[in-house]
C-alpha cells in the first residue's frame, strides 16, 4: 500500500534538545494528522491540520501544513522523557475518511 | 472524550482455528471504523474501512473472506480472522470517526498471535 515518506527514520537526542521531523508525498491531501505511538498501543493524535500553510501549536509541540499540501513537519521543544515513541505523519486523502500513514520516526530521549 | 476500546488486548490461537476481535467508540458514534495492521517496526496499513449498516470495504490485496468485518452499530466494528495462519500473527488496530471532523481516533491494540 501507499505510505508516506518520513525523515529521519530514527532520532536518538538529550533531554532538553528541540527536535524535528517531517513527511513528504508525491500526492496531495487534504488533512495532515500527526500521532504518537507508544509501544504495544494504539496511535494518540497529537495535531491535525486542515488548511495548506496552517501552523499548529499544542503545548510543546508545533505542526505545519506545507503550501504545496504535499509535506508537513513537526517539532518538539524541549524535548523530556515522556516524548519517547514513534511518531507517525498521516495524509488524509481528497473527498474520502481513509488515512495513509508515514513510514514513523522512533524518537529516543536521554536523560 | 473520543474513547475507543479492543477487545481482547492479546489473543494466542492454534493454526486454522478463528479469531474474533471487538472495537467499540465508548463516548461517541461512530458512523466509520477502520482496521489496520502493522506488523513489528513497520507503519501501520488499513485492511479496510466500514460504514454502520453496510457492507466493508477492502484495500487492495486483503482478502475479504479471511478478514470478516461486521459494523452493526454505531458503537461496535468487529474484525474476525478466520481459518488463521502464522503468518496472520500480527497487532491489529481499529479506529473511529464520527463523520463531524475527519479526524481518526484509535484503540489500544489486539496483539494476535497464531501458533
């Protein structure tokens, strides 16, 4: 199936540091989600966004919705412990509820 | 708000034997639900996407009369593995929309493990 492309795969950074990630796609969507997954549980919706350009902010976190609706990012700001997961982007095609989801990016956190 | 339950959690089954797995929105309804599988370190990929009161509808490549889904209300989606394989062994997630955002939520998870 489709997946979107996510970078980097894997981030390993010290308790404080800010951190970013972003997806790309060939194809264009109407909503950009972001989730968290902790292992051996079920995606939480961290930020959704709806209009191209639009830039999010929930708590530490921030998200944008690139112009051309092909990419968004997301950064964390002083990253602590509890920010380890894997982190998924999903696009949410044209005219249609189904999600494609991001190949993740598994975020680690050193004390 | 926006709770979504599975049950059961984790489920280990004999090779050929069949497996029921439960999604239920507790808080809200669901007007669609959707269930995923992700295998270990790899993205999550939907398997198909169900609307209360009729028929699923399946991605590309998963065989619809192995992985039975039934939506009969707007609270409950079940997915049933039938005639399952080791190769089924898998963590299969649903999710739930309410129709008034686009928004997906998910529940925590069904580890199926087929010996």
């Amino acid at each position: 199936g489709q997946q979107l492309n996510q970078s980097p795969q894997s981030m390993f950074i010290q308790e404080g540091e800010d951190v970013s990630m972003n997806c790309t796609s060939s194809s264009i969507f109407n909503t950009w989600l972001w989730y968290k997954q902790d292992p051996g549980e079920g995606p939480v919706l961290l930020i959704a966004l709806y209009k191209a350009g639009e830039l999010t902010s929930n708590g530490r976190l921030t998200a944008q919705f690139g112009i051309t609706r092909k990419d968004s990012f997301l950064n964390i700001s002083a990253s602590i412990p509890s920010d380890v997961g894997i982190y998924f982007c999903a696009g949410q095609l044209d005219n249609t509820d189904k999600l494609i989801f991001g190949t993740g990016t598994r975020l680690q956190v050193f004390p | 708000g926006a709770v979504v339950s599975q049950h059961p959690s984790w489920v280990i089954c004999k090779s050929g034997t069949s497996v029921k797995i439960e999604c239920r929105s507790l808080d809200f309804q669901a007007t669609t639900m959707f269930w995923y599988r992700q295998f270990p370190k790899q993205s999550l990929m939907l398997m198909a996407t169900s609307n209360e009161g009729s028929k699923a509808t399946y991605e590309q490549g998963v065989e619809k009369d192995k992985f039975l889904i039934n939506h009969a209300s707007l609270t409950l989606s079940t997915l049933t593995v039938t005639s399952a394989h080791p190769e089924d062994s898998s963590f299969y997630i649903c999710s739930a929309s309410s129709g008034h955002t686009y928004e997906q939520y998910f529940g925590p998870g069904t580890r199926l493990t087929v010996t």
